[in-house]
C-alpha cells in the first residue's frame, strides 16, 4: 500500500535537511542531514521530542498558523507513514524541505 492509498491524499515526503548540525550543536543529539527537528513549545522549554529520519517514511502532512515561538509560527504535523502516528511541532523552513511544495493547511 502506498502512502497516498494509506492516507487517502498526497502527502509531502521529507526529502532533506539543512542545518542540521548546527541544531544538533545547540539543542543536543546527534542529527544528521536526514533528520526532522520537531520542538514542543515554551512550556515544555522548546525541547526537541522526536526527530525522523526519511528512510522511516516521515512525511509532513499540513501545517497550521500557531502561537510564534522564537519567531516561528507555523506548526506542522509530522507522521510516519507505517505507524500512522504523528506529533505536532514548531521549526521552520531551514530545517527540512519538502517533496512537492509546501504541504497544505490543516
């Protein structure tokens, strides 16, 4: 089943990273070009949660305009394709980029 069966519309596959060892510098971990740096918002001190490698099948499902943290506002929803699981999380377009353009709104 592809993924676009498995969730009924196109989804918007991670297909790179950019910056990513400069974040893993400043909030820990050890990322690698591949990777989707998810953070939760101020009251959990913009901690990052989950990261996504695209060979796991992450796929940026939609975005919503949200409460800006660090001058971010936009908040995406990240999902893995097998599991079907996603999590909500702020980052910005430096981060990561998309297969087929900027994924729809929520």
């Amino acid at each position: 089943m592809g993924v676009a069966a498995a969730f009924g519309a196109v989804l918007f596959t991670v297909t790179s990273a950019t910056g990513a060892q400069a974040a893993g510098r400043l909030y820990g971990g050890n990322w690698t070009t591949d990777d989707v740096k998810i953070r939760k918002g101020p009251s959990t001190g913009t901690a990052i949660v989950e990261h996504a490698y695209k060979e796991d099948g992450a796929v940026v499902k939609c975005w919503v305009n949200g409460e800006g943290v660090y001058g971010n506002t936009t908040w995406w929803y990240v999902s893995d394709t097998s599991s079907g699981k996603g999590l909500w999380g702020y980052t910005s377009d430096y981060y990561f980029n998309v297969a087929n353009g900027k994924p729809p709104k929520c």
